[in-house]
C-alpha cells in the first residue's frame, strides 16, 4: 500500500517566528518580550511580541484621535495606551487630555501635543520596566484595510462591489470615457453598475 499524503509537499502555518527587519532597536524588543513572554507568561507579553514580529503592514499607525477614543472612559484614563506601531497627530482634535502613551515611533507633532498637554511617551523598554505584565496597559492597533491598495481589491464590474477600477497613477491621463469601457461601466458594454 502507499502512503497517503495529506498535504501534498505544502508547508504548514503561515505566521511569523522571527522579524526580518534588520533594526537593531526592534530586535532588541523582540527578545526582551520574548524573555517576558517565557518568564512573566500573560496574555499582554504574547500579544506584543507576536505583534513586533508581524510586518509593517500588520502595524498600522495610530492617531491621538482614536487613542483619545479609546482611552475616554473613566476606568481606563489612568491606564497607559500601548501601540505597536506609529503614533501620529489628529489635526481635528483641538485639545488632548493628559495621556500616557507607549509606541515604537512618534511623529514630532504628536510627541509635542501629547507632552505639552501633560502626559508622557514612553518606549517599549521603559514599560517592560514599569509595567513587565501589561498591569494597567491597553494594547490598541490601528485598522489594516485603510491601506490605498483595499480601495482596489475585488472586481470594479461587478454587480455590488465598491472596488475602484485600476487606471494608473494620479499624474497619468488615464481618465474619461475612453479608458472607462470595461463590462460594468456603462450600459452599451453589457451592463451599468449602479451602486
């Protein structure tokens, strides 16, 4: 009899073990969390070390705005908001409350609003020592489909879909009703989406 092989050659499991970064900064977070992760074991450490791993697609940027959102009711504004990823200014918000935030990055409008309003930016290192099992930590991540590529996934002629149809770059002239003569866009080429 032969042996029946279920998978077929296909590696198994698609996620991450190690970065593929090459800053020294990151890696060094890696293995911090790492070691937190194996020694002070909770949910908090995991989560952040899986996090520091993913790629920078996986690590979307954060306003103040949604931090503010997140961090507004009572039992969670003495908490310290952590953010894998990047922290940047929401320019529509007039006034930010007092907010310990914890990030890989800061933009330099963001690190200023939120240190003149009185509250502190913190790196991973410095919180692996206040905080070593995430007590009083609120992991917060930003949406992964707000990408420009999302707007384009799906099929544009299709009844129902949103997706916008691919006709280059935004300095190119590729616009108009020329360009636009695919199945979908308009009645005399089978069909018009209305959506």
């Amino acid at each position: 009899m032969g042996q029946d092989k279920l998978k077929h050659g296909k590696r198994g499991g698609g996620r991450r073990t190690h970065t593929k970064s090459e800053n020294p900064y990151l890696r060094v977070l890696i293995r911090i969390y790492k070691f937190l992760q194996r020694r002070a074991a909770c949910p908090f450490n995991r989560a952040v070390a899986s996090r520091l791993i993913k790629s920078r697609m996986y690590r979307p940027p954060v306003s103040t705005g949604k931090i503010v959102r997140c961090m507004h009711m009572p039992q969670n504004r003495s908490k310290i908001a952590v953010v894998v990823g990047d922290v940047t200014c929401d320019t529509f918000r007039m006034f930010l409350p007092k907010l310990n935030v914890c990030a890989l990055r800061f933009t330099k409008l963001a690190r200023r609003r939120i240190e003149k309003s009185g509250g502190k930016c913190l790196t991973f290192d410095q919180l692996a020592m206040i905080a070593p099992k995430g007590t009083d930590c609120m992991l917060i991540r930003g949406c992964f489909t707000r990408r420009v590529v999302n707007k384009r996934f799906g099929a544009p002629g299709s009844p129902g879909s949103h997706a916008q149809p691919k006709l280059g770059g935004h300095k190119s002239n590729l616009r108009g009703r020329g360009f636009e003569k695919a199945r979908g866009r308009r009645n005399s080429r089978g069909y018009k989406v209305h959506s």
